[in-house]
C-alpha cells in the first residue's frame, strides 16, 4: 500500500532536508580543511567561501573543529542551529495545534540576541561564545517556528488560489 505524500509534508521535508545540509556543510569546512587528501583543502575553503556573504567568520569568534574553525561565527552557528532544530520539532509544535509564531513573539526570539550585541557595543559587558552561541540558538528557534508555516503556505500556495483543477471529460 502506497500512501500519497502530502504538500504540508513534502514541504517540511524540503525544509529540514536544507537545513540539515546547510548545518552540514558549516561542519564539513573544518573537516576537509583538516584532511591532507588532493582537493580536500580547496572543497573545504570554498565550503567556507560559500558563507563569507552572511557571515564576518572571524576566527577568534568561531568554534573549532580539527583546530580549523567552522565556516561561520559562533552567533551564526547557533542560529542555524536554532532555525534546524525549530523546523525539525515543528510536526511535534504542528500537531498541538499552536497558533504560528506572530511577529511579537520572533522579536522576543531576536531581543536576547540584540542585548547581547547591545551590551558589548554599549560596553555595558563582554559576550563570550557561549552568549552568542546561545543567544544566536534563541534567535534560531525563533526563526524557525515563524517562517517555517509561512514556507509552507507559500510551498502550498495562496490560500486565496483555488486548488482544484476540473477538466471536462472527453
């Protein structure tokens, strides 16, 4: 017996499989970095180069795997983090049928995020990679749970667009 995959579902699955690739490849920088094999070094700098538009990848600031550092910041990290683990959990949030994540609740998401940056600028404290690492994994699953029902309302379509399609019998 052959089930029919859903929009919802194939959807979520298209999300999640991104996120965990592009997790994946913020780890396998430092892994072909470290590797002496042919060509192993230049996959694993444009693994890196590849993040270098959304990320300062600052290496005081990444964590490091293979004593080479990921391929983006600590912050950068946990919100990727973050945003996988939210899209990932969201059948389980889905299924208690919760409202979607409105855009007061992502700012209290993104507000922990901007205090840290806020203190060190303001010169208030210092962050360290765990605060940034755990603010940027809030900033996440903020992230996550608000544009997660809106990928797959777009994947779906507009709501004001009729789904069904009647063809005249021949």
């Amino acid at each position: 017996m052959t089930r029919k995959l859903d929009d919802t579902a194939l959807s979520w699955m298209v999300l999640a499989g991104g996120a965990i690739a592009w997790c994946g490849l913020i780890v396998l920088s430092p892994l072909l970095l470290a590797q002496s094999s042919p060509g192993s070094g230049e996959a694993g700098f444009l693994a890196r180069l590849f993040f270098s538009p959304v990320c300062h990848q600052e290496v005081a600031r990444s964590f490091s795997l293979w004593s080479k550092p990921l391929a983006v910041c600590a912050r950068c990290t946990g919100i990727y983090a973050g945003f996988t683990l939210a899209v990932l959990a969201y059948p389980a949030v889905r299924s208690r049928r919760l409202p979607p994540l409105q855009l007061p609740g992502l700012a209290a998401f993104l507000a922990l995020t901007a205090l840290d940056y806020a203190g060190t600028v303001l010169g208030i404290w210092e962050n360290t990679m765990l605060s940034r690492s755990l603010t940027g994994l809030v900033a996440g699953l903020g992230l996550g749970l608000f544009l997660t029902p809106a990928w797959i309302t777009l994947w779906r379509g507009s709501p004001y667009r009729k789904h069904h399609v009647s063809f005249p019998a021949s």
